[in-house]
C-alpha cells in the first residue's frame, strides 16, 4: 500500500520540479559588469569608507516568457555580516515592455528608470542603487543581480517599502528570472 502512495506522490514531485526549471531561463547581463567579474569603482558605494562612484550599472535582459506582467529588480549580498545579508538596490513595477536600464538609472534624482517603476528602501536606508561596499579585509563578497518576470501588472507598496517586503511579494508571482553575479572586496588599509 504504501509503495502504490508513495509512486504517484514522487511523480508529482518531479513533475513540479521540471515546471519549475523550465520556466527559469531568462538572461541578464551588463556593459559594466562582468559575471563572476569584479565589479568596478563606478559601481562601489561612496560612502561608508568606500570611495567610490555609486553609479548603478547598465543592465539588459531577454527570454521573459508570455504572460509577464511586469518586472523587478533586485541586488543582494547574501555576504554581509549581518546575519541576513544586504539589499543594495530593489526597483519593481518595471512594465513589461522594458527590457534594459540604462547606467545610473538606480539615482532616483537623474530620472533614468523606467516611467511607472518604484525603487525601494535599501539596508543603507535610502532608496535607489547602493553599490557594494564590504568590510576592509573580508573576503571578496557576492553581489547578486536578479531580474524577475512577475505574473501581475504592480506590486502594491510604495518607495518606503523595505527590500525583504518586496522580496517577498516579488517570491509569489515569479514566471521566470535571470541572474548576474559580481563580486568586490576591500583589502584592510595598511596601518
């Protein structure tokens, strides 16, 4: 008896498995960041001891499947020594018909995003693109770039909305996405 349960239970298992996989093959790439590359000045955080740019890189993407609604945009370094990693940059309500963004299009004050997007809080508390900026002597951390097909037109929050919140909405509607990961370290500052 169990065995005649336990059968059809697998294939089910499986069967959902593969749906998943099939519909995660969009891709995102960038002029200005390599993937697994370092990422460059331009993009590091001013800030925080970091001297760079803060200038968000260029981003395009292709292969949303029918269907998509809208796209989101995330940046993540699951690195951090927080305990729960870092959100560098979230802008969601992306319309569909949007397939790049242009370089510094994470200032909100240059005006570059996409007519109808939202850029969201991030962990350095303020909205728009926060480039990388660890630790002096940490390893070099991860820096992941996500670009999501959403199932529904806009996800109902606002600027003030903290990254983990559209995380979690964006988790819900997931049709496809596509990944860029770029890395950055500090060396400790000779004494």
């Amino acid at each position: 008896m169990r065995k005649a349960i336990l059968v059809p239970v697998l294939s089910l298992s499986l069967l959902g498995a593969g749906a998943a996989q099939a519909a995660d093959h969009m891709s995102l790439s960038s002029p200005d960041i390599k993937n697994k590359g370092t990422i460059a000045m331009e993009q590091v955080f001013k800030g925080f001891g970091c001297t760079g740019e803060n200038i968000s890189p260029a981003l395009s993407w292709e292969g949303a499947p029918k269907g998509t609604k809208s796209f989101a945009l995330t940046v993540y370094d699951p690195d951090a020594p927080t305990g729960s990693g870092w959100w560098h940059w979230v802008m969601f309500n992306i319309p569909a018909d949007v397939t790049s963004l242009p370089k510094n299009a994470g200032d909100p004050a240059a005006n570059l995003a996409p007519a109808g997007s939202i850029q969201g809080r991030t962990d350095f508390g303020t909205t728009g693109y926060g480039g990388p900026c660890p630790p002096e002597g940490d390893k070099p951390h991860h820096y992941h770039f996500n670009i999501y097909a959403l199932d529904i037109d806009k996800i109902d929050a606002d600027q003030n909305a903290s990254a983990a919140y559209i995380g979690y909405n964006i988790h819900f509607h997931i049709l496809a996405e596509g990944h860029l990961l770029g890395m950055f370290g500090r060396e400790k500052a000779k004494e």
